[in-house]
C-alpha cells in the first residue's frame, strides 16, 4: 500500500536540451545569492524558452532522484550522497520578491489588479509562501482542472503579498495521454562555485496543478543518456 502522498515511479528517462539545463543554472545562480550549501528547484515547462514558474528548497527532489536513480548514478551516487548530507543544516530560502525582480512574474494590489489582470486569458497568482492559484476561463467549471474560482483570487490578492505570472501550456504527459507534465531541475549551489546541475524530475498528473502526490507519477530528467 502507498504512504501518503507517496507518487507513482516510472522507468522512463527524460533528456532535455543542454541549454535549457544552462538558462535553469543561470537563474539557480540570482535565485541563491548568499545562501551556501542548498538545493534549490526550479519548475518549468520548455517551449523554446525555460517557462521557470516556481523555485522552492530542492533538498527533498534531491533525495527522491537518488532513491530512484539508484545504481544508475554510477560514480555521482556518493557525490550527491555526500552534498546531502553537506546540506541537511541548509535549506534554501525562496524570495519571491527577486523573482520579480528577476521577471518571472510581477506584483499585483489591491488597487491595481483590475487593470493588470485579464479574466478572458489564463494566468496563475502566487503568494509569498508560494501557494499559487491558477485561473483558466476555459476549465474554470471543471472541479478536477485545478482553476480556481474568481472570488478566491480576489481574496489572495487582497489579503497577501502577490504576485501575477503567465499560466504556460503544460507539456503533454509520457505516461498518460490525457495527463499534462513539468520539468522539475534540481542544482546544488555551495555558494562558492556555480550551481551543480544534480539532474531533474519529471512530473505528471491530471489537471493544471501539477505536483507529486499520490495521484501523479514521476521520472527521472537528465540531460545525457544514463
């Protein structure tokens, strides 16, 4: 029987474009000023261009990558063994704020939202936790989408530091036709050198809200063949 929140694992490899493993280090890079020894995540869906949507502490995707890797690892298996356990007194702080600053998305009032937002197109609105709403006028009716619902927004917006960002069309799913996917990419960040591209996740689940749960299942993202 599956723990909680305990996702599905597939065999299957996803190898991605070196530049876009390069565009993702660039911003591990701005994202981890002055913080040491963390793992940092950085969620996106490539078209062309990263699509960076979220970044949040990477130490638990960093495990997951190891326990589902395995020997497959080879000579990095005790590496990332070790940066582990470098990290485990470290944890990534995400400033939502630098990525304003950065242009992933930008600040959003009270007294400003009706003219920044657009209620005909899709978009997605994030607090500083990172809780994100998403808003699709096409789905908005279908409970199992993940859309949220206008008054919901409103109140995030009214109520916490926010922040608009674009909704990007989810990539289409290898393990189910009718699921959509995001690239998870894991970079270790020692504050010393550049960020350490430890390899990804890919995840895929039912839905605009995609996350690993026990309704999702999860592979492995690198960008050479293992």
């Amino acid at each position: 029987m599956k723990k909680k929140n305990e996702f599905g694992i597939s065999s299957k490899i996803i190898e991605i474009p070196v530049n876009y493993e390069n565009q993702a280090k660039q911003l591990a890079s701005s994202l981890t000023l002055n913080q040491k020894n963390v793992f940092i995540e950085i969620d996106c869906m490539p078209n062309g261009h990263l699509n960076s949507f979220n970044y949040s502490n990477g130490i638990k995707s960093a495990k997951t990558i190891l326990n589902i890797a395995g020997s497959f690892l080879g000579d990095d298996k005790l590496w990332l063994e070790q940066k582990i356990g470098v990290s485990e007194n470290s944890s990534f702080i995400p400033n939502y704020g630098l990525g304003e600053r950065l242009g992933l998305w930008k600040r959003v009032r009270e007294n400003d939202y009706r003219e920044l937002i657009n209620w005909d197109k899709p978009f997605c609105v994030k607090d500083d936790n990172g809780l994100t709403k998403i808003w699709h006028p096409g789905l908005r009716k279908s409970h199992s989408s993940g859309s949220a619902t206008r008054g919901s927004i409103v109140k995030l917006i009214r109520e916490q530091n926010a922040y608009l960002q674009p909704l990007f069309t989810p990539l289409r799913a290898i393990s189910h036709s009718s699921w959509n996917m995001s690239y998870r990419l894991v970079f270790f960040c020692s504050g010393i050198k550049e960020p350490e591209f430890i390899g990804g996740l890919w995840i895929s689940r039912s839905g605009l809200k995609i996350y690993p749960d026990k309704n999702s299942v999860v592979g492995l993202i690198s960008t050479q063949a293992i």
